[in-house]
C-alpha cells in the first residue's frame, strides 16, 4: 500500500488517498477507491467494485454490490451542498456482453441489435425493388 492507502486482501495492491483493496489479488488506485473482490479492479474517484473479476474507472461508479457487471465507467458526482453522491454508470458491461449505456436498465445485445438491423434493411430492399 502507498500514500494513505491500504491492502488487506492476499497479495492486494492499493495506492492513492483513502484507498483499500479488500480482496485477494485485488487493486485499488485514485482517491477513495474500494475494490471488495476478489480478483477485481477499481481506479479513479470514489470509484467501487464489490463482486470477483469485476473492473470499474471513472468516478462515482454505482455501487454494484450484486454484481450484475463485469466493466463499469462512473460518471458520477458529489454534490458538495447536499454532501450525497450521485453514483451513475456512463457505461456498464455485464457478464453476458449487454452493453448498459447512462444507468439504462435495458442491456443492448449488440449482435442481435446488428441482426434486427440487417433484418429490416431486407425487408426495406424487398419493398422498394
């Protein structure tokens, strides 16, 4: 561990302000990072990852603790004046590939998004010849 950082998991790494690694194999960098699992990776601002395998940056990622996600980029804030964080996912990936985009809870399956798409320019094609 670095800075004011700490490691607590078996061979964990943690650099940075208030930063702790918790799980086994674990890492933790920024400023406030918590990285509780296994195997997982957290780096940026407030930044949390709770489940094994699980990778988050950004800052003020959602605090997945059932670990629905394998990748998250944080988006999040905290409101001084209120003194509440805002956690918030630019993107999130879950462990079947659906892409999560601006906290949606609709995961988009991009090949099948891509196999609608030709789909429908057939049957637009057949129309129109």
């Amino acid at each position: 561990a670095l800075s004011s950082a700490s490691s607590y998991g078996a061979n964990s790494f943690a650099c940075g302000g208030g930063c702790k690694s918790y799980g086994a194999y674990s890492f933790a960098c920024g400023v406030g990072v918590g990285s509780y699992g296994d195997f997982s990776f957290a780096c940026g601002e407030n930044v949390l990852t709770r489940q094994q395998h699980q990778f988050a940056i950004g800052k003020y990622n959602t605090d997945d603790q059932n670990g629905k996600f394998a990748f998250a980029i944080g988006n999040g804030n905290y409101d001084s004046d209120t003194k509440k964080e805002n956690r918030s996912n630019a993107i999130a990936v879950d462990w079947q590939g659906k892409i999560y985009v601006n906290n949606s809870e609709t995961g988009v399956d991009v090949l099948d998004l891509l196999n609608r798409i030709t789909a429908l320019e057939e049957k637009v094609a057949a129309l129109t010849s």
